[in-house]
C-alpha cells in the first residue's frame, strides 16, 4: 500500500468515526431531563384530574397551566430533534 491510499484510508476512517460520534451525540441528546419533567408533568395532571374539583377554580386553573405545561415541554424536545 503507497503513501496515498494511507493517507486517503485514514482520511476516511478518521471522517467515518467523526460521523459516527456526530451520530451518537444526537442520540444521546434525546433529552432524559425534559423526558423526566414531561412524564411528571403528565403524573401531575392525573393527580389533578383525580382530586374532588371544589376548589374555587384553583384545581382547574393548575389543571390548565399543566396542560399548557406539558405542550411546551413537548414542542421543546421536538425542537431538540
């Protein structure tokens, strides 16, 4: 094997294992916080819906702020992606 075809098969390992770390960065960004928080916003929300609704307003006002909550969290990982 002369010189080139080293270099060139190293240039193309070396391009290879860059994507393939590019690939795995993205993976990896898949957002465990925002998943987390998105799952107890959701366990919120099933608290809320469950308890007795007189509460001046109040259950249904965190019941709407959850929701809005959990959308934006939403849009968030989706814009992650």
């Amino acid at each position: 094997m002369n010189l080139r075809t080293k270099a060139a098969l190293a240039a193309v390992m070396l391009a290879t294992t860059g994507l393939a770390g590019f690939g795995a960065g993205i993976a990896q960004a898949d957002q465990p916080h925002m998943q987390s928080a998105l799952a107890d916003l959701q366990a919120a929300r099933g608290e809320l819906v469950a308890a007795l609704p007189d509460k001046g307003g109040h259950r249904v006002n965190a019941l709407n702020l959850v929701n809005q909550a959990i959308d934006e969290t939403k849009a968030g990982i989706a814009y992650a992606r």
